[in-house]
C-alpha cells in the first residue's frame, strides 16, 4: 500500500477531468455503486475504529465535501433566500437530493431543513438508526462556508429509522 501523502489537502482539483477521462461513461453513475462504495467504507472503519469513530470519520469527510463543494459552485455572497435558493437547484441538478427548508431563524441561525430522495439513504431497508454522519458533515460545511461559523448539525429523522425524509436540526454551534 502506498504512503499518504495528501492528508487533510484534498482541493476540488483532485477530483480530475472527468469529461476527458471518461469521454464513453460520462459523469453519471448508479446510486447503488455510491453507496456500494460508502457502505463498505463504512463498514471496513467501524470494524478497525469501532463504530463511533466512524460516524465521526464521515461527518469529518462531508464537512470537507460541504465546504469544498460550496466554494467551487455556490455563490456565497447571496442574500441567504437566494443561496438557498441556488443550492437547492444544484443539489437538485447534481442528483444529491431535493433540499426544503423548514425553518430559518436567521438572528439566532437555527434550522430545520430536509433531504428527500437523498444519496446516501432513501429507499434503505429499516436500520433503526440514522445513517447520515456524511450528510451532517455535508451540510454543516456549506453553513460554515456561507456564515463564516460553525454549526451544529444534527439529523432527527432519518429513512433508515423509518422516516421517509431526513430531517436535520441545525444550531450554531457554541464555542
């Protein structure tokens, strides 16, 4: 196994030209081969980290993803309905899931928002737990980006406990 050299130094860039390296596939690939490899990701780190460590690996990499994704396709200078606005389209456009905000308090910068028909979990089996560490992450990175702070983001319904939307509380997070 090769050494890692790129610890904590992921740029959007990594991601590569995709257009020109898959110029018969193209970008697109099947929900099941995502989370084929998330699943077993997932799997291989609670059993060599024990399973809280990889709840919290996860959330790590989805806040990277989140503020990664955010600084290469939202316009963060937005009013805050407008930047919703946005991003629910391209999360709409990029497949990830269908974003509703259901309350926004921006003086005390609380939330409550859902993902349906999200990547990582709709249409799972029942689990009877909450499955959405990288989504929390995902989701508290795009805040940070946007408020410059840092939240708390955590899911309170989930389609692995039975839910048929995942639902997200999101506080900012006290220092």
């Amino acid at each position: 196994m090769k050494e890692n050299k790129s610890i904590n130094n992921f740029k959007w860039e990594n991601i590569g030209d995709i257009i020109t390296g898959r110029p018969n596939l193209g970008l697109e690939v099947p929900v099941a081969v995502y989370r084929l490899m998330q699943y077993t990701m997932r799997d291989v780190l609670a059993h060599e980290y024990g399973d809280e460590k990889a709840r919290l690996l996860f959330h790590r990499a989805g806040k990277l993803a989140g503020e990664s994704f955010s600084q290469e396709n939202l316009d963060i200078k937005l009013p805050f309905s407008e930047f919703t606005s946005q991003l629910r389209k391209i999360l709409i456009e990029q497949r990830i899931g269908i974003l509703r905000i259901e309350k926004a308090d921006l003086s005390s910068k609380n939330f409550v928002l859902t993902v349906s028909e999200d990547l990582d979990c709709s249409g799972l089996p029942f689990v009877d737990d909450e499955v959405c560490e990288y989504d929390e992450g995902f989701i508290s990175g795009i805040l940070k980006t946007y408020f410059k702070e840092d939240f708390l983001v955590e899911e309170i319904d989930c389609w692995g406990k039975g839910d048929r939307v995942c639902r997200f509380q999101i506080t900012l997070k006290s220092n």
